[in-house]
C-alpha cells in the first residue's frame, strides 16, 4: 500500500498509508446501501399514508420532478453533509476507517468537500464511476479528480497507533498536572506531538525529539529554566498534562 507525507502547519512530517481503491469502493457500496434503505423506508413509510401511484397520476410532470427532487435531495447531500459533519467521513469510509484529509496539511475546509461533492457528477455519476476508478489507478495518491481538484486525498487509518500502544497512559487518579500551559495546545497539536515523537523514539532520531520539545516551549511559552525534566520526561508529561486538564485522551 502506498504512503503519502504531509507537513503539517506546524512544519512537522507525518506520513499515513493512502487509501487503497478496494477500500474506497466497499465504503461507496456501504453509503449506497444506507441511501437504498433510506429510499425503502421513506417509500414504505408514504405508502402507509396514501396511494403513491395514484397521487403522482394526478399530478403534472413539474410537480412530479419537483417531489422527486425534494424526496431524494437527502441521497444527493448525503457525501457532501457527511464528509463536512464529521471531519472527512462518511458513514462508509468511517466503518472501512478511512477519511479525507488536505495533502497540504491544513484542515479540509467545506469548500474542499464541496470540491470533492461537484466533481463526483465527472469521476461517478456520468459514466458509473469509471473516470473516478481509472483516476485513482493512475494517480499517486489513488486520488479521483474531485481529490486532484481540491488537494484532497483519502487515507487509512487502520495502522494509527492505538491508545494502548503509545506513550498517552491512562491516568492514575491522583494524577496532578504540571504544566497548565498545555491548555494553549489544540487536540490537533497533541495528536501530532504524539505521534510524531513515537515514531522519533522507534528511531532513536534525538534531533527530531529536541525540536518537538523546543516547538512545545515556544507554544506554550515556557522558559527552559521552568522544565526539570528530560527533553522526552518533559513531552510524556505535556501529552499527560493535556489530557488531565482537558479531560481528553489523545
């Protein structure tokens, strides 16, 4: 499988494994089904009511279109909605645990799913995903061109390290804090501090450790004769602090 490395806004390198088209095709089958079943319930549900055929027979053509419209107008929304609410996501790239994120590092705006949603009349709609499936062949990143478009690409997140094996601790319960400062942090920043430096300790890379340790300073405005601890004491302790005092695991 393919990797894919982004800098983040904070001019830190973290690589993530790309996706993979079978992925991205069983989380497309998985929203089709949702959006069948809700087609299902919602024709089921009207039929308990009144005659469908009947009432659409009584109806003029534009009426008829207009009332499709609306009824399906949910199927249509439903990626642009999905990825938007939840961070990348749909209901079928969260069940495959995968998600759409900026190459560039930032965070996918509304404008980069809107992107993503336009041009799915291109990779999908209009020649039943051919355009869509030969693009991600091709490209590096197995991006569609609603991806190339928008910057965008799709990864997996099945290789993220998980609570148990990182450095993050569950907490004791007389933990106290030493660094309030960290609340100056975002969920963000502590993810990529994380990570990064779990994968600086694996190597050994002592360089990268001392500037994920300066950057923290910096940050959150310590000074260094504030810090009696080790340069990786001091990271463990920011990624602990965060955690007590925001009452987040991350």
């Amino acid at each position: 499988m393919s990797q894919i490395d982004i800098t983040t806004s904070q001019n830190i390198n973290i690589q993530y494994q790309v996706a993979g088209v079978g992925e991205r095709i069983a989380a497309f089958l998985t929203d089709m089904i949702i959006k069948i079943a809700y087609l299902v319930v919602l024709y089921t549900v009207l039929g308990k009511f009144f005659n469908i055929e009947t009432y659409f027979n009584s109806l003029d053509r534009a009426s008829i279109i207009a009332i499709i419209t609306m009824i399906t107008l949910p199927m249509h929304l439903y990626t642009l909605v999905f990825e938007s609410l939840m961070e990348g996501q749909t209901p079928g790239k969260r069940l495959l645990k995968i998600r759409v994120v900026k190459i560039d590092g930032y965070q996918a705006s509304f404008g980069d799913y809107l992107i993503r949603w336009v041009f799915r009349l291109v990779d999908i709609m209009s020649n039943s995903g051919i355009v869509g499936l030969l693009s991600m062949i091709i490209s590096k990143n197995n991006q569609r061109l609603g991806g190339i478009a928008s910057g965008t690409a799709v990864i997996s997140l099945k290789n993220k390290i998980g609570i148990s094996h990182t450095i993050l601790e569950h907490l004791d319960e007389g933990y106290a804090g030493t660094y309030p400062q960290v609340l100056a942090l975002n969920d963000n920043d502590v993810r990529i501090i994380k990570e990064t430096f779990q994968r600086a300790m694996k190597t050994h890379d002592r360089q990268i450790i001392s500037a994920i340790a300066d950057k923290i300073r910096e940050t959150v405005k310590l000074e260094p004769d504030q810090i009696k601890q080790t340069e990786q004491q001091f990271i463990r302790t920011v990624i602990r602090d965060y955690s007590h005092y925001t009452g987040k695991e991350v």
